[in-house]
C-alpha cells in the first residue's frame, strides 16, 4: 500500500481542509513530518489509519473523538484516502460520528459514513468496506500497526511478541491457514474418536446388564472382571443348555394340553345334553299355544280379504257421486257463459267507434309537445342567463376582496421584513452574549472545583475530629494493655525458679543442674498467670497496638490531605471559615451571573429560533401575493365573459316571446296530459272488450266438449258400483262372516309378533330333538361312570401343571431372549470399540505431531513451517541490524524448550559479540529496541514481498523512536533507511531530532495556531 493522496477536514487539530498530495515526492521515498509537540503530526498518520481500518494508528485515540474542537458545528469531519496497491489505485472515503447540519440546515446527530472506491464500484457499508480492504491487503489492523505503521510506543510489540501473536500474524501473510486447519481436523477428529471410545465403553457396560439378571456363577464372575471375550464364550454355552431345557418342557407342556382340551370336550358335551333335555320339556308344554296363535292368524286374513272388498264399493260410491256434481257444475256454467257473453257486446260496439278517433287526437299531442320543447329552451336560456349575472357579481366582489388580500399580504410582508432585521441583530447580540456567557461558565467551573475542595476539606476536618477521639481511645487502651502485659511478664520472670521448681520430681534430674537431689527448691513469691493466659493477654496487646497504629496512620494521612488543600487555598487553617465564606459568596455570584446571562441568552433565542418561522412566512407571503395576482386576472377574463354571454342571450330570449305568445309551459303539459289519458283509455277499454268477448266464447266452447264427456262417465261409474256390490256380497259368503268383522283384524306389529313367535317355537323345537339325538350318540363312547363334577376336578390338576410348566418355559424364553440380545450388544459395541480405539490411537498420533507435544518442544506444523519463513526474516532483520549496531548484535530465533508448556519456536533472542552471549531480546535498551524493531519490521516487509505474492508492503511509518538513538546509532540507522531508496519502498518518520530535518530533504511540515494547525510538503 503506498498513499497517493490525502484529504482531511476537522480531523483532530486541522480546523480547515488540508491536502497532502505524496506525488508531489516524485523519486524521494524518505520523509519527515515535523512540527511542535501537539501539532498534529501522529494526526497524519492517525488519518491514513481510520481511513484504511476505521481506527486511528495508536491505542490512545478514540474515532468518535476525531473532530476538531476548533471547526464550527456545521463543518464535516472526514478523511479521504487515495492509494496505490499492485500497480491498481483505490481511494476510501471516512465520517465518523459527530453533529453537522441536517437537510433543513439544523444541527443533528450524524452517524459515521464510508466509501470505499474500487473496480467501478463503491462500498457504502461499513462491515463490508473494511472486510474489503482487509482482504485487499492481507493485513488486518493489529498487523499493519506492526508491520507498517509503528506507532509512537508500540512498535516493539512485533520485536518481543511471544510465539502465538506471531504465528498469528504469519499465518495471514504466508497462507499458512491450511495447515492450522488440518492441525485443528486432525485434533477434532482425534478429540471425537476419544468421546466416542468412551461413549462405546458405556454402552458396553449398559450391554453388561442385559446378563446381569442371569444366575450363574461363572458369567457373573466374568462380568465383574468385564473380560469381553470370556463373556461371549460363556453366554453361549449358557444359551445353548437353555435351548435344550426349553425344548423338552415344549413337549411336556404340549401333552398337558392335550389332556386338559380332552377333558374340556368331555365336560361341555355332557352339560349340552343336560341343558337340551330341559328344553325339549319346555317346548313340548308350549305346543297347544303355537296352535291357538295360527287359527288367530287364520281369521285375520279372512277379514282383511273382505275389507278390501267393502272399500271397494265404498269409493265406487264416492266416484258416482263425484261425476254427477261435475256434470251438474259444467251446465251451469255454459248457462252463466251465454249471459255474459249478451251483455257485453253492446260495450264492445261503442268502443269500436271511439277507437277510430284516436289519430286525430295524436296529432293535437305532436302540436303541443312541439310547443313544450320550444317552452323548455327558452326556460333554460332564462337561467343561463340568471347564472351568467350571477357570475358578473360574483366576480366583481371576488376582485374587491382580491384588492383588499393584497393590501393586506404587502402589510404583512413589510412587517416580516422588520422582524427579519431584528433577527439580524440578536445574532449579533447572541454572538458577543455566547463569549460573555462562555467566559462566565469558566469561572463557574473554577469555583465548582475549588468548592468541591472545600467540601472535600469541611469531611476532612470532621473526620480529623472524629479519629482524634478514637484515636485518643485506642491509645489509652493500647497503654493499658502494654503496661498490664509489661507487669505480668515482669512477675513470671521473677518467678522462674519458683514455677520450675514446681514441675521437679524427686529422682529425676533438674532442668537447670541436671542433679537428682532437690535439698531447697525456689518459692513463687506471687501468682502468676499461665502460659496460655500470657499469651492472650500477648495476643490482646499486640491487637491494641494494630489497632493504634492504624489509627495513627488514617489521622496522619487526613492532616496531611489537610495540610495539602490548605496549601492549595494558600490561607492558614485559622482563617479557613472565612475563606470559605468568601468563596461560596464568590461562587453564588458568579452562578448569579450565568444565570443571567443564560436568561438574556434565552430570550435572545426566542428571537432567532422565528428566523425559520419568518423566512417560511415571508415565502408564504410571496406565493400567495403571486396566487392573488394570477386569481385577479382569471377573474377579470371571467367577468368579461359573462357580461358578452349575457347581452346574447337577452337578444335569444326576446325573438323566443315573441313567436311564443303568452303560452306557458304548464298550461301546455297539461294539455299534453289529458290528450294522453284520452287516447290510453279509448284503447284500454276496447282491447279489455275484446279480450273478455273472446274469453266467453272459448269458455263455451269447452263447456259444449265437456257436456258430452261428463255424461258418459257418470254412466259407467253406475255400472262400476253395481259390480262391487256384488263381489263383495260373495266374498262375505264364501268366509262365513257377518257385519261388523273389523275386531278380527289385527294391528300389522301384533301379526307379525305372532307370525315370529310360531317359526320361533318350530325352529327351538326342531333343533332341539335333532340335537339332542346327536348328543346322546356322542355321548354312547363315554364311560358311564364319568360325571361332570369329577371331569372338572381332573380339568383344575391338568391346568395347573399346565400353567406351571408354561411359566418355567416363559422364564427359560425370557432368560434365552436376554442372553441373546446380550451376546449381539455386547459383541457388536465391541467389535466397533476396538475398531476405534484403533483409529483414535492413529489420530492421536497425528494431532499431537502436527499440534506439538512435549517431546517436538511443541513446536506445531504450522509454526514449523512459519519457523522457515521467520530465519528468513530474522536473516533479512541481520543485514540492516548489525548495521546499525556495528555488528555488535544479531536477532537468533530462540530454540531452546524455556519454561511451560505453551507455544513455542517464535521467540526472539539477540546474541552479542561483546559479551559473546546469547540473550532475550527485551534486555535491549531503548535504542537499542528502536534498531531492532526497525530491523526486524524491515526484513519483514522483504520477505513478505518476496515469498507472498499477493501482499506488498510498498510503505513504511514510524512515529518517534530516533530519539533514544546516540548521533552513531542515528547515523547507521538513517542509512539503513536510505538504503530503501533502491526497492522504491516510502518511508515516513515523525520526529523531534534535529539532525532528521537536515539529513532528511522531504518533509511534512505541520505548524499549530490558536485556531488550529495546519500542514505542507516541503520538497
């Protein structure tokens, strides 16, 4: 990445726009930026930073803090960046967060905004903007910081990074995320084949209790040593005794049921001849009630046959008597017809002679309707011309009012403009109030500290007073116990003699003399305490003076935060109340102040918060001014119009009276009207006439038709009634019955229950016998002496060896079912155990050489290959470090195991030719580090150009560091970078040393103003 162009606006101290345009170094790859301490040098290289990865290059700065102080409220903070990587130009433009002048120009809250330019296109989102330039140069922020941009303080991070940060560095840049992949699959695939070894050991002991159940001694010896293979062996010897034992209680259990099914069989057939001999007795008894029930049937259907017969004759009557009322009503009506039919006629013949006048009337209606529309058009001609009257005044008063809006609006509009100037003026007011109400506030803050001091003191010297007193306590307390403590150590020192002569024996040597002989052992002149008392009472006095000393320590830190602030007030103690006193009412007058100014400063504001509201109404005013004019001259085209339309139509209506006459439109629809109803009368009456004549006559007609037919019927309805009379007579002989017979009838549900109740009692009785008589013949083989009670008593043994047997062989069946599924588990988990233990042994063999054990000084296959690259970089590093030292140092990749078990074959030790010993790079001094870190951030960059093809590190920043250096170090080091001059590499260096601005032609130049800095090249 090399910078082509730079653009900030509010970044940091740079109030203005600057511009720094890297062409302008043409073959120069070496600059300086130079300028007083807090110009804003670091701000340059804080600006390339955020631009590339949204953060500034050190640690210390925070983005959302990246405006200017010095730039307006309205003034957008941003920083573009055009840049240049593998002979391809980007440019990425950066806002952060801040306030700036919405659409309607009021200050809001602006969000951060980017885009990013590149291959036609631009990014606008941040998360993909910077996952874009990440990828683009291969670095992410943490390793551009260090490997291209050193920040001020951090650029030893690279040089004394432990092996972890650097491998994670390398991987980016050499591609090696392959192998930590692979290193992470081989660990992951060794991690899941150890789970599930374990998870197949625990299924294996759940397969163990399938036969945990089983009673023997042998499997259950086996199964607590969990030997696997002995197990199987031993399972299937046992399922194959079982299988036997199971197979002969089949036999045994087959020829019980056999027996106990005989006996069954012996059983029913006896209680089925006992019970059907019962029965036969019963039906037997119900013979003679069967018969009664079919003479009852019998009778029924005899009468039944002859009711049919009378209802015969009953509606051979009805339909007599049904014709001869027809015949009768058809000559009444054919009478009725023929009157009707006379009277009409005389009505139709008038009729006919009033519907021959009907077209003379017809053309009377056409003559007046023609008169009617002459009417209507002279009627609307009137209230058009009504309407266009009506519009001339109302025009006339619309321009009245329009002249009055107007004078209105123009008087408003003068006003808005006085109000205008007065806005001008109070921002003039507000800015000179906005000074005096700033310096106001600083010294309302000044005050607010020092009388947060003052509090601060006021709790010191009440705290002071209250660890006094305690303080007075502890002491008196701690003096008592030590003088008590003093007292009593005293006494038992007196008292030793007495206290060992005490503890003599005679016969046993003395402590002091070693003699067996006691002739005048020492008195205690006084009591003592004990041991263990003294060494309470040691204990209570060493907590006193615990206690005492803290005491004296907290009282001795309050006097001097006492002291301290009073220094600050620089008044004594004695005059403190006083001091304070003068200070609050300093401070309450100065809040007075503010409070003032903050009220004139509202006022202020309500006036320039109408500018809005004033230049609103102010257009306002204008548009409608321009609406009123634009409304005056339609009206007056209005006006003009209507007054044109009126004249011609007053000279229409005129002309129409006159053909007219007096005539008016009522007059002549109603005459319309009763010509109407005239005609429609006339042609009712005759068409009704007509129709009803016609009507009569079909009428007849049918009447006539009818005559004949009804004549005919009745005569053979006569003949019908005679014949049903006489089959029915012969039907009453022929059952023997006399009237009335209906009782013999019965309900049909009552027949039917009969009808069911005798094939009941023939089909009960005809099964029974047959039955019976197949029973009794079964019965003939049977011993005779076999009754059902001792067949029963043989059937209840023969169950119960049966149910015996049955559960001996279900317990042999579950014991085989449990052996079997057992031996499947148990041999299938095991089988898959095995298989991967094997696998898991492979695996683990592989993780551990590619991830590094103890025995490879762990030493990963990744970081063994990224070791390859780093002797070349640390190789690359030596050339320009034993440069710049006079080759008294040189960088070694650190090689021995060190102390724990982390990650290792990254680490760095310097050796030196002085001492000829080898040592850690973080013993280098200063300056010293400054070299190497400069070196090893060299040889970095060679190497990634050389081995990655995709990166390249065209750019170099280095921000202080040269000022550690001694004038030779400087001089080596200058050289070094020189010598960059050749890969065309662009080094920047922020600096203080003097010797720099001469050696170095290229500068940077920043200068600071009060109203902020600003920057140029110099070439």
């Amino acid at each position: 990445m090399r910078p082509l162009r730079l653009e900030v606006s509010a970044f940091g101290p740079y109030k203005e726009k600057i511009v720094l345009d890297f062409t302008q170094f043409q073959n120069q790859t070496l600059f300086l930026v130079s300028g007083p301490t807090g110009a804003g040098k670091t701000t340059i290289f804080d600006a390339i930073a955020y631009a590339l990865y949204d953060v500034a290059s050190g640690s210390s700065r925070e983005k959302d803090t990246f405006k200017s102080q010095f730039a307006a409220e309205e003034t957008i903070c941003y920083v573009d960046l055009t840049f240049e990587y593998n002979g391809k130009t980007y440019r990425v433009r950066r806002s952060p967060a801040q306030t700036g002048p919405g659409k309607s120009g009021k200050i809001i809250n602006l969000l951060a905004d980017v885009a990013f330019y590149h291959d036609d296109t631009v990014t606008t989102k941040a998360r993909d903007a910077n996952a874009e330039i990440e990828q683009l140069l291969s670095l992410n922020y943490e390793q551009f910081k260090q490997i291209v941009m050193l920040p001020q303080g951090e650029f030893k991070k690279l040089l004394e990074s432990n092996s972890n940060e650097k491998e994670m560095i390398f991987r980016n840049i050499f591609g090696t995320e392959i192998l930590k992949s692979f290193q992470e699959e081989l660990k992951e695939k060794a991690k899941s084949l150890q789970s599930q070894a374990t998870s197949a050991q625990d299924s294996l002991q759940t397969a163990y209790s399938f036969a945990s159940g089983i009673y023997d001694d042998a499997l259950q010896e086996v199964l607590i040593l969990q030997d696997t293979e002995r197990i199987l062996v031993r399972i299937a010897e046992l399922l194959a005794a079982l299988e036997e034992e199971r197979n002969a209680k089949e036999l045994q259990l087959a020829a019980l049921r056999l027996q106990s099914q005989s006996t069954s069989d012996t059983i029913k057939l006896l209680e089925d001849i006992a019970q059907l001999e019962v029965r036969l007795k019963v039906l037997e008894q119900e013979e003679s009630s069967a018969l009664e029930w079919k003479r009852q049937l019998e009778r029924h259907e005899q009468a039944v046959k002859a009711e049919e017969k009378r209802l015969l004759c009953v509606a051979a009557v009805t339909n007599k008597d049904a014709k001869q009322e027809q015949a009768k009503q058809n000559d009444d009506l054919f009478d009725q017809l023929n009157q009707d039919s006379r009277d009409k006629k005389p009505a139709f013949e008038a009729a006919e002679v009033a519907i021959s006048l009907i077209p003379d009337l017809r053309e009377q209606v056409d003559a007046a309707k023609e008169q009617e529309k002459q009417l209507v058009a002279l009627a609307k001609k009137e209230k058009e011309l009504a309407s266009c009257q009506k519009a001339c005044e109302d025009a006339t008063k619309e321009l009245q009012k329009h002249a009055e809006l107007l004078q209105a609006q123009k008087i408003k509009q003068e006003q808005c403009q006085q109000k205008l100037v007065t806005v001008k003026r109070a921002q003039k007011d507000a800015a000179i109030m906005q000074e005096q109400l700033s310096a106001c506030r600083m010294n309302v803050q000044q005050s607010d500290q020092l009388h947060k001091r003052i509090v601060q003191a006021e709790k010191l010297l009440a705290e002071q007073l209250e660890k006094g007193e305690r303080f007075l306590i502890l002491e008196k307390a701690y003096v008592t116990v030590d003088q008590q403590f003093k007292d009593e150590t005293l006494l038992y020192n007196r008292n030793i003699a007495g206290i060992l002569a005490e503890q003599l024996v005679g016969g046993e040597a003395c402590l002091v003399c070693g003699s067996t002989h006691h002739p005048a052992p020492a008195k205690k002149t006084a009591d003592t305490l004990s041991d263990q008392e003294r060494e309470l009472l040691e204990k209570k006095r060493n907590q006193a003076y615990a206690e005492y000393q803290q005491a004296t320590a907290e009282l001795t830190g309050i006097r001097k935060q006492l002291a301290d602030l009073f220094d600050d007030f620089a008044v004594p103690s004695e005059t403190f109340e006083i001091y304070k006193q003068e200070q609050q009412e300093k401070r309450d007058a100065e809040i007075a102040s503010e409070k003032a100014f903050l009220l004139e400063m509202k006022n202020i504001q309500k006036v320039l918060d109408e500018e809005d509201a004033l230049f609103r109404e102010q257009s306002d005013i204008e548009a409608k001014l321009q609406a009123i004019d634009q409304n005056r001259i339609a009206l007056q085209q209005t006006l003009l119009l209507n007054e044109t339309l009126s004249r011609d139509l007053l000279a229409e209506i005129d002309q129409d009276k006159q053909v007219l006459g007096d005539k008016n439109i009522a007059t002549v629809q109603k005459e319309i009207l009763q010509l109407s109803e005239k005609i429609d009368t006339c042609t009712g009456s005759y068409n009704k006439l007509k129709s009803e004549l016609t009507e009569l006559e079909k009428q007849l007609a049918v009447c006539l038709a009818n005559r004949t037919t009804y004549s005919a019927q009745v005569e053979e309805a006569t003949t019908a009634l005679l014949d049903a009379e006489t089959i029915y007579t012969t039907a009453l002989d022929a059952a023997g019955l006399e009237e009335p017979f209906n009782h013999l009838i019965l309900d049909k549900a009552l027949c039917l229950d009969i009808q069911k109740r005798i094939r009941s009692h023939e089909d009960d009785l005809n099964v029974t016998v047959t039955r019976l008589r197949d029973q009794r013949k079964a019965a003939a083989a049977l011993d005779p002496d076999q009754t059902i009670a001792s067949c029963a008593e043989q059937k209840v043994l023969l169950d119960n060896a049966t149910r015996e047997s049955e559960e001996q062989k279900d317990q042999l069946a579950g014991d085989i079912q449990m052996l079997r599924k057992a031996a499947q588990e148990i041999a299938a988990i095991y089988k898959k155990q095995q298989q991967i233990i094997a696998d898991y042994q492979k695996y683990r063999t592989l993780s551990d050489i590619a991830n590094g054990t103890k025995e490879t000084d762990y030493i990963s296959f990744e970081r063994y290959v990224l070791a390859i690259y780093y002797e070349e970089i640390i190789e690359a590093a030596n050339l320009r470090f034993q440069q710049m030292t006079n080759n008294r140092y040189l960088l070694l990749r650190k090689e021995d195991k060190g102390k724990g078990a982390g990650a290792k074959g990254l680490d760095l030790d310097v050796f030196d030719h002085y001492t000829g010993q080898t040592r850690s790079v973080k013993t280098l001094s200063g300056g010293e580090s400054f070299k190497a870190s400069l070196a090893l951030a060299l040889g970095l960059s060679d190497v990634m150009q050389s081995r990655s093809g995709g990166i390249q590190i065209d750019t170099l920043f280095i921000d202080e560091g040269f000022g550690s250096l001694d004038p030779e170090s400087l001089d080596s080091a200058i050289e070094a970078l020189f010598s960059l001059n050749s890969s065309g590499r662009l080094v920047g260096i922020i600096s203080h040393v003097e010797e720099l601005k001469t050696r170095i032609p290229v500068h940077i130049e920043i200068d600071r103003t009060a109203e902020g800095s600003t920057a140029k090249i110099i070439v």
